[in-house]
C-alpha cells in the first residue's frame, strides 16, 4: 500500500524556522487534497494544513495561519510545509497524508506515513 514519506524535521529555537517535505512511496500516486497533521505527546492527532490539486486551495488551523505555507509541487508530486516563527507548542511528530476531498477530519485520511519529529526549544 502506498504511504507517504515525511523528511525535514529537526530541533530549533523558538523564532526558527523549518521546512518539511513529504513524497508518497510510490510516484504515481495521486490525490485531490493532501495535508499536514501534528501530534504532541499525550495530544491527539490535529489537522495542521491542507492543500486541494487542482485548484491549489489551501487550509491551515488557526494556530499556525500566518507562520506555515503548505505548498504543492505537481511535477514533483511533494508536498511541503514551511514553517516560520515556530513556538515551542508546535513541538510534535508531523505526519503528511491524503484525502479525496477537502477535510480536517483525521479519519477521512490514509496513506499515513511514519512522520517527522520537530522540536522547537523555548
């Protein structure tokens, strides 16, 4: 089955910032909405940001509006997060999954992959 494969975590300072990149497993694989979630420990898994191909909408929880950019690279069929001004509550596991519409809803999503850890030092 195809899952996705999350890379670009890492551990900075409150005020840094980082870029994560997700690719599925298998290159042909393809989906109408593809998103970030975040998972702190002891926390559910959260809908972080999302982005719709074609069409190129995007969707971000309120939390991180202004400070992240989900972008989508076609030919390279990635997705990325860049993520600015990060705080030490973004601190979590970032997973990067796909859906075949546009939701928030962690259930509505597969193809989950192994994650991302980031850890933002206050």
């Amino acid at each position: 089955q195809v899952h996705m494969v999350e890379s670009g975590g890492g551990a900075v300072p409150a005020g840094g910032s980082l870029r994560l990149s997700c690719a599925p497993s298998e290159r042909t694989f393809s989906s109408y909405f593809m998103a970030w979630f975040r998972q702190a420990p002891g926390k559910e898994r959260e809908f972080v940001a999302g982005m719709s191909w074609p069409g190129g909408r995007s969707t971000y929880t309120d939390s991180v509006k202004g400070r992240f950019t989900i972008s989508r690279d076609i030919a390279k069929n990635t997705v990325a997060l860049q993520m600015n001004n990060l705080k030490p509550e973004d601190t979590a596991i970032y997973y990067c999954a796909a859906a075949s519409t546009t939701t928030t809803l962690t259930s509505r999503y597969g193809n989950w992959g192994q994650g991302t850890q980031v850890t933002v030092s206050s």
